[in-house]
C-alpha cells in the first residue's frame, strides 16, 4: 500500500512536497505539470520545476539533492507531442528522474485549448502515441506513469484509455475519478477504477475526494486499489497520510493539533522566503491555510489575519501570536 502526493499545480512546489515529505505518510510525489509546448523542455526548466533532480556531477547522494530523492519525486509533463514529450522525458531521465508522468487529465481552459490535459481524453490513439514515444524515449530502468481522468465531456472513454495507455508500456496509472466536466465537484466514481483494474495489469492507483481516513476506507472498498494519490485531503490534513497507514497498521493516530500545523506552517514561510521574491511572499502560505481552514479552524482567522500582507516578517508574527493565542 502507498500513499502518493498529488500534483498540484501552483500549490505544492518542492517546498510543499519537502515539507509534507518530512512529515511523513507519503511514498512518493509528483511534480507540477511542466508543459511541452512548441519545444522540447530544457534542462534547465526541470531543474527549477524539479529541484529533487540534479546533474549526476552535483548529485548530493546517488538519489537526488538536498530538496529531497529524485527517486521519490516523479517528474510530469503535460503536452500532446509525441517527439517532443519523448525528447523531454530523456531529458529528465538522464537528470535522475525515476519516473515520467503524463498528465492527461488537466481541466484549465487555456490547456485543453491548445490540446493538451484532459482534451486528450477524446484522442485514445493520441493518447497511445504519447506513452509508447516516451516509453522508447527513456532508459528501461525510467519508470511511464500516466494519470487519467474518466473522461471530457462524460464518464465514458476510461476503460478504452486506460488499456491503450497499459498496451503503449505504461508502468502505472493513475485515475482521478471524475470527468474533465465534473472539475473537482463531489462524488468521486470510485466504481470506475474498479472496472479499469478488471481490465489491465499494471497497477492502479485511486485518487479523488479522499479527505478523511473513512473515505479512504470508503474508496479502498469501491475501488479495490490499496494505493491512493491524495491532493486537497493532504493539505487539509497534513498528516492524513500518516493515518492511513497507522489504521492499516492497526495503531490508533492523534491528528496534529494546531500549534503542530503553525509549526510546519512556519517552516514552509522559511523555505519559501529563500525561494521567492518579496512580491509572492505568503502566497503559499495562504492558498495552505485555505485548505486547512477546512480541518482547523485556527487557519480561517490567520488567513484573514495575513491576507494582505506581502511581508515575512509580519506573517511570521501572525503565525505566532496566533497560535500562542490558540
Ligand atoms: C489547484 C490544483 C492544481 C492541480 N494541478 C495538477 C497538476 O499539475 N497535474 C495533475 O495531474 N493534476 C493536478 N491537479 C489534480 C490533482 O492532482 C488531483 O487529481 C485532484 O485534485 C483530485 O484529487 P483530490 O480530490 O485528492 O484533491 C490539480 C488540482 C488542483 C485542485
């Protein structure tokens, strides 16, 4: 059983998956989608995107850098290019990634209309092309894992791509349950994974609307995959992750308590204030509290609190009187 970290575009950079990491409760991490537009992505975009990987001269270990294991973190790429996703995914491959991601499930707007995400859906014989190019592309050790949603418009075309994308040598998939039409709204249909893992070998991994232990429970049972990929639910509950594994252990779990979330909270302010300039200071920190405020409280009051503030030093004392307050 393991428990992933969903990508998450503009929300969980490398100080987020480092941070959660720490932590504890995740397996494994997915980078934000990078997107193979007009060219091949260079070196040097993955190593800003995806600072787990290094040039093997820099390389701190034999597996990643001092942000965390490229073995741990997997790179994403988001286009609808064969050649040119292929000529990225080497070129992250021979930086240290274990594993390429292909996203064929984003929602934005400006993606799907340049024919990239979830648009692909549509494009099964596209969607083969992708994963079989990238698969050639990269070393046999390199790991493709592609991450599908159940469709565009309806829930119809996943079983149709999943066994194109396990038949293109795919080594894994993951499926958030949900068409492109349904965006992030409740319920997830974990029934459909089930169907899908009827179908293919490859492992499958559920993502979806799993915010608590008892949807974890819940997705486990309609699913039948032991392995899920949490996004929201995680940065609601940081330590969400832990508890699962705590239950499937057979150990009782105490949630952190506020002042521990304040404390990782913190934390992210640190790596952040090294890592981006005074005119985005906070903004992680904010969108964090946004999804905490749905488990803590405490998070809505510091939000409002910080909301305006482009000064570390201010939301840093907010975090404190805050939670010395709590
Ligand atoms: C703000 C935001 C950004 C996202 N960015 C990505 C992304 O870069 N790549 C991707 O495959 N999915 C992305 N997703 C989808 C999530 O990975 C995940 O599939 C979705 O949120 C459902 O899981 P959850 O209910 O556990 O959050 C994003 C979702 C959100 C809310």
């Amino acid at each position: 059983m393991q428990i992933y970290l969903a990508p998450m575009e503009g929300v969980i950079d490398h100080h987020m998956r480092y941070l959660l990491n720490e932590l504890g409760g995740i397996d494994l991490s997915v980078t934000e989608f990078i997107r193979v537009s007009e060219q091949a992505v260079p070196r040097r975009v993955f190593l800003r995107c995806c600072p787990e990987l290094t040039p093997l001269s820099e390389r701190v270990a034999t597996t990643g850098s001092e942000y965390g294991s490229s073995k741990t973190t997997r790179v994403q790429l988001l286009g609808s290019k064969p050649d040119l996703i292929g000529r990225s995914a080497r070129t992250a491959a021979l930086l240290g990634a274990s594993a390429i991601d292909l996203n064929f499930g984003c929602p934005a707007k400006i993606v799907n209309r340049n024919y990239g995400g979830a648009r692909l859906l549509d494009e099964t014989t596209l969607i083969h092309a992708i994963v079989k190019t990238t698969r050639q592309c990269v070393p046999a050790t390199t790991l493709v894992t592609a991450k599908i949603r159940l469709g565009y418009e309806d829930r119809n075309s996943y079983l149709r791509n999943a066994v194109a994308i396990a038949e293109a040598g795919a080594d894994e998939l993951v499926v958030h349950a949900r068409s492109k039409a349904d965006g992030y709204n409740p319920p997830a249909y974990w029934r459909c994974i089930r169907e899908i893992q009827a179908r293919i070998d490859i492992p499958v991994i559920a993502n979806g609307e799993i915010w608590t232990l008892e949807d974890y429970i819940d997705c486990r049972e309609q699913s039948g995959c032991t392995s899920v990929m949490l996004g929201r639910g995680l940065l609601a509950r940081p330590d969400l992750g832990l508890a699962i594994k705590a239950y499937q252990a057979g150990e009782d779990y105490r949630y952190l308590s506020w002042p521990q979330i304040a404390k990782l909270a913190l934390q992210l302010l640190d790596l952040t204030r090294a890592g981006y300039p005074t005119k985005y200071a906070g903004n992680r920190i904010k969108q964090w509290l946004y999804y905490l405020s749905r488990s803590y409280p405490e998070a809505i009051i510091l939000f409002e609190l910080i909301k305006r503030s482009k000064d570390y030093d201010f939301i840093e004392h907010a975090i404190i009187q805050e939670t010395l307050a709590a």
